[in-house]
C-alpha cells in the first residue's frame, strides 16, 4: 500500500529547512557601513532617541523595566539590531515597528548617539552562590564543552569584533532573558550561531549567574 505524507508535514518541513538556510543577519560591515558609523550625526541621533528614551533610559526609574540600557553600548552592535528588526532576523513586536521606518543613516545616527552616553550604574548586587562559576566562565570558559571565555569577545576593548555588545552593567533580567532565548533558538540573529551554540551548552543556573556577574559589573567608562 502506497503511503502519503500529510501536506502539512511537507510545508513545515519546507519551513524548517529554508529557515535554517536564512543567513543570520543581513549586515555586511562593508566599508561604507563603517563610513556610515564613522559619519553619523550625533546630534541628528540625540533629536531620534528622544522618543526611545521612554524605554531605553539608564535612569532609576527605568531600571525595573523588561527593556535593555542602550547608554555607552557600542555603535556597531547598536546599528546591527536595529537593522535585524527592521530585515526580520530579530523579532520582536515593538522593536520591529520602531525600526520599520528608519533608515541606514537614522539607525547609524541613533546607535552612535548612544554609544557616546555616559552607562547606567549598575544596582545588581552580586549572587555570591554563583560568582566563582561565573567567573570561570568568564575568564576561562569551559574547553570541555567547548565554550570559549565570554572575555574574549565581551570588553569594552577596541580590539573586541564590532559587533558584540558591551555587557557590564547591563540588566540583569534583560541579559537572562537575552542567553534562554539563544537557547531556544527565539533568538537567532548571532553571526555563525556562536551564541546559540554557547547558550546550548550553559545550564540554567549558569546562565543566571553569568547575567547577575555582568549585570553588577562597572562598565569602564
């Protein structure tokens, strides 16, 4: 008896295959994106951000938010998110709407406005259970699992790639929330699926930890 594979089964499939082929993110840091960067208007930017603030503010009254401090983060990274959500390779409901009508240079504007902000103060007081492991991971990572230190990409430095974001004293909920949805895959705009990959390899409690360890750290600047 011949057998037929349910229609549905085969769209799905067709999905999930396609999906997986779908580059990562769409930016390419191609000499005129780093022009751009590099020309951005900061006061173009500050006039832009006004309406971000509400969110995005590194104020005490927004630090019980869902919503990230974008204040002193870099402008690469801040160029690359919006770009996703505008291209689709970030979701999120409110941010893809933001981002729809921006253009190159209005996005370049805004992340290089806030690249320049003085960061928030971080309020999170370290969780002392789960420092010591966090810290390994941090400063060595895990050759086992093969996940490589977080310090080798995530520093204030300037020899850091461009666009991996700044992580000291940055919310601790936002940073907790940002690695479980790596995990899940919810996320999935990192370029060669690094953190993804590293995310699979981190259990629950390491992934609280490390967030608590970064979320109490005092950016350098």
């Amino acid at each position: 008896m011949r057998r037929f594979i349910p229609v549905l089964s085969v769209v799905m499939a067709f999905h999930s295959l396609t999906s997986a082929a779908e580059p990562s993110s769409q930016v390419a840091w191609t000499a005129d994106t780093l022009n751009l960067l590099k020309q951005a208007s900061l006061e173009r930017g500050r006039i832009m951000a006004d309406s971000c603030e509400a969110c995005h503010a590194a104020t005490d009254e927004n630090a019980a938010s869902d919503y990230p401090y974008l204040a002193g983060q870099r402008a690469a990274y801040l160029f690359k998110q919006l770009r996703d959500y505008k291209n689709g390779n970030r979701i999120n409901a409110i941010m893809t709407g933001m981002a729809a009508p921006l253009s190159n240079q209005a996005m370049a504007d805004i992340a290089a406005w806030y690249s320049q902000q003085v960061p928030a103060v971080p309020v999170t007081t370290p969780d002392n259970s789960l420092a010591a492991t966090a810290s390994a991971l941090v400063a060595r990572g895990d050759p086992g699992r093969l996940i490589t230190p977080c310090s080798a990409c995530h520093t204030e430095s300037a020899d850091k790639p461009l666009d991996n974001p700044v992580l000291a004293g940055q919310k601790a909920a936002y940073l907790e929330d940002s690695l479980l949805a790596y995990q899940t895959g919810h996320r999935h705009n990192d370029t060669y699926q690094r953190m993804r990959l590293i995310a699979n390899s981190l259990t629950r409690d390491e992934i609280h930890g490390l967030a608590v360890y970064y979320a109490s750290r005092t950016p350098s600047r």
